[in-house]
C-alpha cells in the first residue's frame, strides 16, 4: 500500500528492544488524549487512551506516560516486534471541544 | 459485526467533477467525523457530526460538502471549488465526543 507519511521522523529499532515514542501536544487544557497504530494505506486503529487525571496507563506491552507540566505525551512499547513497524500518531482533545486534534506522527521501523 | 466501512477504497476524479465518499457505521455512534490526511502530515479535520441532521465544519471545510440524516450514514462530497482534492480521506465514529474514535479503512481520492 501507499505510504502516508513520507517525510516522517522516524526511530529505528532492533527487534525485542524496547521503543518510546514522544509527542509534545499543543493545548494545555486538554483533557483525553489517545495514541493510534496507522499501517500503510489503512486507517489508524486505537492502541491506548489517557486521561489528564492520570500520568501513567499501562496495557499489554504498551504505556503511555502523562506529563501535563511539559505538554508530553509518551508511548512506550516493550518488546518491540516487526508487526509494531507502523506510523504513530498522538491524539489530542478537551472536552467540549469537537474533535480530536492529531499529531504529525511518528515512524516506527523495527530491524529483524 | 460491527464496524466502519468506507467506500470505494480508491477513487479516480476528472478535474472540475464532484465525487461522494461513503461512510456507513453500524456501531451506534452518536458522533461522526471526516478527516483528509496527506504524505507528512497528520490527519485534519474536514466536518463533524454530533447527532442526526446537524454538522459543523472542521479546519478545512472549504471545497467540501456532508450530510447525516441517517444516525449510520455519513457522506463526504468532494466539490470541484476543492483545489487540491487529491488525498486520503478517512472517516470516524465515536459513542460520544471525548472519547475514542474508530476509523474506516480510508478512500484514496485521485484527481486525473
């Protein structure tokens, strides 16, 4: 499938070694924020969610970490494997506001 | 079962046409919205939708057109006022604002 980031910042990382990708979002008052996996030529699919009164959610090999203080958001993703190699956006929102506000995204390839 | 279907995947334009993207949701979401994503960037909001019979433009509404007067049906009209239409344009749903939005599998929209 066609590429939909082309000019990405992009980490490369060895197989089974663990990633951390970082987004610094824009507005102070948001609230929800939401990190999605999107694969060449689909739509982005939810990996996790957080919400401002939390700084830190864990799910299954993956964690996002909150820091409200700097406007940073992370996800970190263990035990990186070659089905994680996608593009990663950070999502962020306030409620009452409209609609998510996206990042520009992130280039995950993992090296076998 | 459930889901978002986005219909066609691709799409070839004469320039000077109109063209409608579909978006179907059988999830039972209140809201819905449409994004245009192109190469480097992340995704920018074109409209949204809160409820049945009522839509607000997004950040880049001009050259676009929707509709919703069904709760599962969400069409994108792509305007020949559009100047640079070609792009990839991905539809969502969520239960209600503020919450996690799931996204088709995109239509690939190219002027010719």
């Amino acid at each position: 499938g066609e590429s939909v980031g082309l000019h990405l910042p992009t980490l490369s990382v060895q197989e089974g070694d663990n990633s951390i990708i970082n987004c610094a979002y824009s507005n102070s008052a948001s609230d929800y924020f939401i990190w999605y996996k999107q694969e060449s030529g689909k739509g982005p699919q939810f990996i996790i969610d957080i919400r401002s009164n939390m700084d830190k959610r864990q799910g299954q090999r993956v964690t996002v970490l909150l820091n409200k203080t700097v406007k940073h958001l992370s996800l970190q993703i263990a035990a990186t494997q070659p089905g994680d190699s996608a593009v990663y956006f950070c999502a962020e929102n306030k409620t009452g506001r409209r609609a998510l506000t996206f990042g520009s995204g992130t280039r995950l390839q993992v090296q076998p | 079962d459930g889901g978002i279907t986005q219909s066609p995947k691709y799409l070839f334009r004469k320039e000077g046409q109109n063209v409608t993207l579909s978006c179907e949701q059988n999830l039972n979401h209140d809201a819905m919205y449409w994004y245009r994503q192109d190469p480097g960037q992340g995704l920018r909001l074109i409209y949204y939708s809160q409820i049945v019979n009522d839509f607000q433009k997004g950040d880049i509404a001009e050259g676009y057109s929707v509709s919703r007067e069904k709760k599962e049906s969400f069409p994108l009209t792509v305007t020949s006022a559009q100047k640079n239409p070609t792009a990839f344009y991905l539809c969502a749903s969520s239960i209600e604002q503020n919450t996690e939005a799931f996204f088709g599998q995109g239509t690939r929209l190219t002027v010719v």
